[in-house]
C-alpha cells in the first residue's frame, strides 16, 4: 500500500493506492519548502491529513519548490514526522509531470498552469530541462504571463475600447488596484494568473486569441526548441492553462511541425496509472 501526493502551493491531493488499485483520496493546503519549513509541514498534515491511514509501504510525494536535495529534506523530515514508511520519495512537480504523460517511454513534459516548465524525459528520469525562470524572465505560456501580458494591454488601451470596458465591469477594480496587487501585495504571479478566466470567456475575439497563441509560441520558442529530441519526440502538457486552451496550444505545436501528445489538466491519474505498474511487478 502506498502513499502519492501531488502538490502545488495552495492545494495538495493525496491518494492511498491498495494492492487491489482501491484509492482514497483527500486534499489538503498545498505544501512549498520554499515558504515552509518541516515544523510548519508537519503540523499542518497532522491537522489536516485526516485518513485515518498513516502507515505504509512507501510515500512518494511531489511537489512545487522541491527542485534539490535541500528543499526535499525538508518534506522528507516533515513526512517522517507524520507517517510511517519503509520508503520516502520526494520529487519535483515536473517529475510528477513526466510520470504522469510519459509513463515509461521518452517524452517532453511540459507544465501550463500558473508557471510553466518543461523537461526531456528518457523513460525513466529527467535528462535535460530549460529553467522557467519565473513569471518575471520566463514562465513563457503560463498563466502568470498571459495574464501580465492581458493587462498590460487593458491599461495601455492595445485592446478594444469594448473589451476594456468588459473587464473592468466584470472584475469592479481599478489601475490602482492592479498595480498594488501586483507590485506590492504577495503573491503577484498568482493574482495575474486569476485574469485567465477573462481570456477563455473572450478567447474567440482575435485579439484575445493573439494574446494566447503568442504566449503559446514564445513557450516553443524559448523552451521546447532547446532541446535536441524536440522534432521527433512526443510532447506532452498538464496543467490548467494546457487544459482550457488546448485548441489553440494543439495549433501551435503542430505548426512547428511538433508532435503534439495528451494534455491532461492535472498528473494524479496519470501518477496513480505509473505506480499501480511499479505495484505489480513489486517495485514501489
């Protein structure tokens, strides 16, 4: 019996997978080394990890800021803290990511959501991977930038008068407003992310459209085609923004005569389908 979880900075979901593949599945805040140390992890799942469950054969988690051996300590000290195990796995969101869409075989897995990511994957670890940056210098695709670029262009009038005026009635804020939540308020990458609604409710008018297509392109761009295996590997997505703009993500992929694999909105099934595998030939 194992333990996976998948976790972002704000929500984290947990799945106990049986021999038998029977799940139970629970979600909690999410966890990040990054803002939290093992105290404050682990009291956090001891109050919110409420399956009754917390012995296992292993655990593997996943997760956001898990990106070197000192940041998975820190998970891998509060897990100890909370569970038992004969085995603790910690990994990064874009191994997650690369277990998920590629299972066993080689691919490029990609992440679209609130940042962006993306990495060669032999078939068995991460081989190659073209640093996101963040939503500042990189994280080209995600929704922190489409929403960055988005709003840029509402208070600098690049848009239509008409549109202009449709955001500012459905979201009832203000220039000021904007510029302090994100220059100022914690969190700014997030809150951008938010106006990604306003970009799918509009995607069918053509300057809308633009803003997504051109943020989808400079992704390839400036990530994808640094990788040498990019013209004859599959290349795979998960994340939300993958998800609710596929049509247009699809697009661009195959105009640069890409081969485009699934877009999945969230890794867990594609996690829990990995280690069922490994359950079967007994190695967790």
């Amino acid at each position: 019996m194992i333990l996976i979880a998948d976790s972002g900075s704000t929500k984290a979901e947990w799945v106990i997978l049986r021999d038998q593949g029977i799940t139970e599945t629970i979600f909690t805040s999410g966890i990040n080394p990054f803002y939290q140390d093992s105290r404050q992890i682990a009291l956090q799942l001891q109050h919110e990890f409420t399956l009754g469950q917390k012995k296992f054969d292993a655990i593997y988690f996943y997760g956001a800021g898990c990106i070197n051996h000192e940041k998975e300590e820190i998970i891998k000290e509060a897990l100890l803290q909370v569970f038992e195990a004969n085995y603790f796995f910690v990994g990064s969101d874009l191994l997650a990511a690369a277990h998920s869409l590629c299972q066993d075989h080689p691919g490029i897995a990609c992440i679209l959501g609130t940042g962006s990511n993306s990495c060669y994957y032999n078939g068995s670890e991460i081989i190659d991977h073209v640093s996101p940056l963040g939503f500042i210098l990189g994280d080209e695709g995600s929704g922190a930038v489409l929403g960055k670029k988005l709003i840029s262009d509402i208070l600098k009038n690049q848009l239509p008068q008409w549109l202009i005026r449709e955001f500012f009635e459905n979201y009832q804020t203000s220039p000021a407003e904007i510029m302090e939540n994100v220059y100022k308020q914690p969190y700014p990458s997030r809150y951008l992310a938010g106006y990604t609604q306003f970009l799918s409710k509009y995607i069918k008018v053509p300057e809308i459209e633009n803003i997504v297509i051109a943020g989808f392109q400079n992704f390839v761009t400036r990530n994808l085609m640094q990788y040498a295996q990019v013209h004859y590997t599959p290349i795979y997505f998960t994340g939300s923004i993958a998800f609710h703009f596929q049509l247009q993500l699809t697009k661009v992929v195959k105009e640069q005569n890409l081969l485009p694999g699934k877009i999945e909105q969230a890794p867990m099934s594609g996690l829990i389908a990995y280690h069922q595998k490994k359950i079967k030939s007994q190695n967790f």
